[in-house]
C-alpha cells in the first residue's frame, strides 16, 4: 500500500454543511477504494490565482490515505464528475 494526498479546492460560496457534504462524499469514494487510515485536514478558505467556474475564493481540503496503486485513478474519475469541486490533485507521498 502507498501513501497519498488528495488536495480539494471546494466552491466557497457554498453554505458550511454544504461543503461538509461534499468532503464527507469525497471521504467515502476514497473509503469505497479500499483505501485506510484516511484523514481530512482543512486548509482554510483562499484566493485562487484565478477564476473558476465563476469563483475568486475556494476551500482547501487535503486528505490522507493509504491505498493501493490503482485507487488515485479510481478516485478522481469520480471526483471529475463531482458538483462543487473546482479542482483535485492526488498525489503519491514519499517514503520518509
């Protein structure tokens, strides 16, 4: 299993049980892939460096996970189709 960070910028014109909705189902897409020990760290509210979808601010979300190599792909080919997420980044995490 590997370790990996999914980086989330949700609409911050969203109410907050709103965007608590929307991290709690992306939890449970990275849940469903088998992944463990998963965490949700908020990074705060934040200017983007440019407008999208019609927004100038965002909310940032990180969330931890271990998981097998085939499920950051299964993940965003969800989160691609996901209402009020302006963008995703999985990445994998060195070994430290």
């Amino acid at each position: 299993m590997n370790k990996y960070e999914l980086a989330l910028v949700v609409n911050a014109k969203l109410e907050d049980e709103a965007k608590n909705a929307v991290v709690d189902s992306v939890k449970d897409m990275v849940a469903n892939t088998g992944a463990q020990n998963i965490e949700v760290v908020d990074g705060g509210r934040r200017k983007l460096a440019y407008e999208i979808q019609d927004a100038t601010e965002g909310n940032y979300y990180f969330i931890k996970f271990e998981a097998e190599p085939k499920a950051p792909a299964d993940i965003e080919q969800r989160i691609r189709i996901k209402d009020n997420v302006l963008r995703f980044l999985c990445v994998r995490q060195d070994e430290e």
